[in-house]
C-alpha cells in the first residue's frame, strides 16, 4: 500500500468525505489487535512512565486515517479484535453475583484484577479519542470486546488455588493458578453502544446485539460488498443465533468474523487455559470449537475469522461443511515493549522483560480480488517505527523469545508477513459483485 505522509494529517483529515472506492482495485482492512497496554493508566507519563504509551494508538489512528481509501490510501476497514482497555471497574457484576459466582484472592494476578477509577478518567477517555478520528474521517469500523473491557474480571472461588509450590513448579492450569472469569459491559457500551456517536445512522452499520457488545457493519472493496461481525469473547447461542440472522438477511456477501479469544499461539482452537469461559461457565459461552462446530463452518459466506488474546501470531484453514476455506487469523502484540526501551523505561521487575505497551504494531491484509488468483497479502506495521516487520533487521531479537520462542527467526518474520490464497474466493462470491455493482 502507498503510504502518506503524517505532516499532511490535519489537512486531509479536514478534506475527508465519503468516497465510492474504485472498482477492481486492490483495498486494506487494518487489524487493530489488543491495544490494553498502550491505553494502561500506568503507562503514561504521569504515572511515571518514560512515554505516553496511548500515544501509540493515537499513531495507529492517525496513520489509518492517512492511508484511508477517503485520503487517497486504500485502507476501506478497520477490525479491532478488543481488549481496548486494560482495567475493571467492578469486584464483579451484578448479573453473576445474582447467579451465586464467587471471588477469591489470586496474588498471581493482583495487577490484571486491579478495580479504578482510572479506566474512567483515563483509558476510556483515551480510546474514544483515538476512535473518534476514524469516525472524522469517515471510515467504517467494527469493535470486539475483549475480557478487560468487561466491568468485571475475577479469580473464581469454584478454582481454588493450589498449595504454594516453587514458581519454577508452576503450570499454566487453573489447578495452579486459579481461573478468570468477566462479566458486565456497561464500560463497553458507554464507548462503542449501537447508539454511540460513532455509530448511531451511519448507513454501513446495520445491526446490533446486547446494546452494541456484538455488531455488523458493511463495506466495499475491490468491486465487492463485504459483511463484517463483530462478537463477544466465547459468545453464548443466543449471539451466534444473532449473528446468523445477521447473514441471512445478507445472502451472498463475503463475511468476516471478529471476536476477541478463538486461537491460540498453536493454531489450535483452544481457550488460554486459565481464561476459559466455557469450562466455567458453559451455559453462557460457547468455545472456539463449538463457535466453529455450531456457527463458522455452517455458513459459506465466512471465509476469514480474525482474533486476539493470546500472545503471538498464528493461522489456520479448515475446510467448512461444504469445502469450502475459512482462514483464521490469530495476531496480539500486546508484550512488545521495545518503545519503552527506547525511552528508557526499565525492565518488568518481575518478568525480566519490556513493558509491554504493544510498540503500534498493527496488523494490514491487503486484498486483490479482482486478480485471476485472489489474495490476501498480510504485512504487520508499527506506525511507532514507521516500518513493516520485514524492515526491521531486530524484529526477531526484539520479540520472538517471549512471543514464539521455539520459532527460528526466518519462521518469526514470516508468520507475519505472508500471502494467503484465496482458492474458492470468485466462485463463492459472484453475488457480493453483482450487488456492490447495482
């Protein structure tokens, strides 16, 4: 893709208008993978942080809007796979007190379950700030929550913790660790509600489930009308019964599916162990495999699945009921903290790594769905460095050992930056052509 330069943001940002993107033209969806780090309250300057780390998104932001197919660019949509923020506001919430759930303490995990005020003061205010300039500029976009954007997260009292063991002897299982559990979404609904400015009458924002926590938005792109779902983390049947209304009702269209947790860094279709929904709390919560089982492989129009949560990258195809491809796409940079290095903020004292603040890596997958052979090139950028992956001669040194460790550097590079082939793509889509063409 063309890249224009930040010095002209603000006078394209005033220039930006609805625009009708060419026809047969290659086009970009960026993927905003966990920005919780960046939006920390801790990680900012007046916490005692060597930058301000929200700062990072705000790059991400304005790099996105210059790119956009509205500035010249060809940037069409932005999915964010969630974790938008970092911290709870709530011991635990109403709805699963009332159900009979309990806390307990989890010294393991004192920091992730801090309850403040700041999330209001500090990383909401933030992250709507940021959001706003793509709704400024006009450019559709579609956010997942993640589990630290629910009111709630706690260490449940039906996983005790273990007796104390040595933490070389440690696993990471709820039977040593304990298990987190979310609920409530009054914090991501006061953000990204159907009714929000950001999306109340906009045209290509078309429905809405549980008050904005799930939604669907279109946009057009290299001559086809594209359908993307946004759902909770391990949604329950009543999301997924949702979301397939949602297709009905938009027979043919190509569909892409965005939801916080379905892969992990493995490729495998299992939950972080100790963030399992479903083994807590299955009545309410589908696991990737069932969302796969009862949802994704059901319905042809799915072909890709994007996702976040665990650290790392991966991807894999299976075939869906009738043959046909789904790509799924795990990317989350949320550990990366070589930026804070480079201001020089100290180590974690207790991980011996980088802070994490996420470095403004994003993730861009370009389309060419006009070619004889349409593809998806996936390139991973950081508009900290001003520079894709492949750019970086210490990318890998930066990065793999506490991301993919078993990974050589060559196999780190490439699991982000590679082109997918998109086999099956004309046959299955001719009708998304001839509506985006009516």
């Amino acid at each position: 893709m063309r890249f224009i330069c930040f010095a002209f943001f603000a006078t394209l940002l005033a220039a930006c208008s609805t625009v009708t993107p060419p026809l047969d033209k290659p086009f970009t969806v960026a993927v905003l993978p966990d920005t919780q780090n960046a939006l920390d309250y801790r990680h900012q300057k007046a916490a005692g942080f060597a930058l301000d780390s929200s700062e990072l998104l705000i790059q991400q932001m304005q790099f996105i809007v210059a790119n956009s197919q509205a500035n010249g660019g060809d940037i069409a949509f932005v999915a964010a796979v969630g974790d938008v923020w970092q911290h709870q506001t709530k011991r635990m919430d109403e709805q699963h007190k009332a159900r009979g759930f309990q806390t307990i303490e989890n010294p393991f995990f004192a920091l992730e379950l801090e309850i403040t005020d700041k999330t209001f003061t500090v990383e909401i205010p933030k992250a709507i700030e940021a959001y706003s300039l793509l709704d400024q500029a006009n450019i559709p976009f579609g956010v997942a929550p993640g589990n630290h954007d629910y009111d709630a997260m706690w260490s449940d009292s039906s996983f005790p913790l273990a007796p104390i063991k040595n933490i070389r002897e440690l696993t990471i299982t709820p039977e040593d660790l304990g298990m987190l559990h979310i609920g409530g979404l009054d914090n991501f609904r006061s953000a990204f509600s159907s009714d929000s400015p950001f999306f109340m009458d906009k045209p290509w924002y078309i429905s809405s489930f549980n008050g904005g926590a799930n939604s669907a938005q279109l946009f057009n792109g290299g001559g086809y009308r594209f359908l993307h779902i946004a759902v909770e983390m391990q949604p329950a049947d009543d999301v997924i019964e949702w979301a397939t209304k949602v297709i009905t009702e938009n027979p043919g269209l190509p569909t892409i599916i965005s939801t916080h947790d379905y892969l992990n860094v493995d490729g495998e279709r299992l939950a972080n162990p100790i963030v399992d929904l479903n083994r807590i709390d299955p009545d309410f919560h589908n696991s990737a495999e069932e969302m796969w089982q009862k949802f994704i492989s059901r319905h042809d129009q799915i072909f890709l699945v994007l996702c976040g949560h665990q650290h790392g990258q991966s991807m894999r195809v299976d075939n869906n009921v009738n043959g046909y491809k789904v790509y799924q796409v795990l990317a989350d940079y949320q550990d990366r903290g070589q930026a804070g290095i480079d201001h020089g903020q100290p180590l974690d004292p207790h991980r011996r790594i980088p802070v994490g603040t996420g470095d403004g890596w994003l993730r861009l997958m370009t389309f060419d769905v006009a070619a004889k052979n349409p593809t998806i090139t996936v390139k991973t950028y950081s508009s900290y460095y001003q520079a894709y992956s492949s750019e970086i001669k210490t990318y890998a040194q930066w990065y793999k050992n506490h991301e993919q460790p078993e990974m050589t550097d060559k196999a780190f590079y490439a699991a982000d930056d590679f082109i997918i082939e998109l086999d099956d793509f004309k046959q299955r889509f001719r009708q998304s052509q001839k509506t985006y063409r009516q």
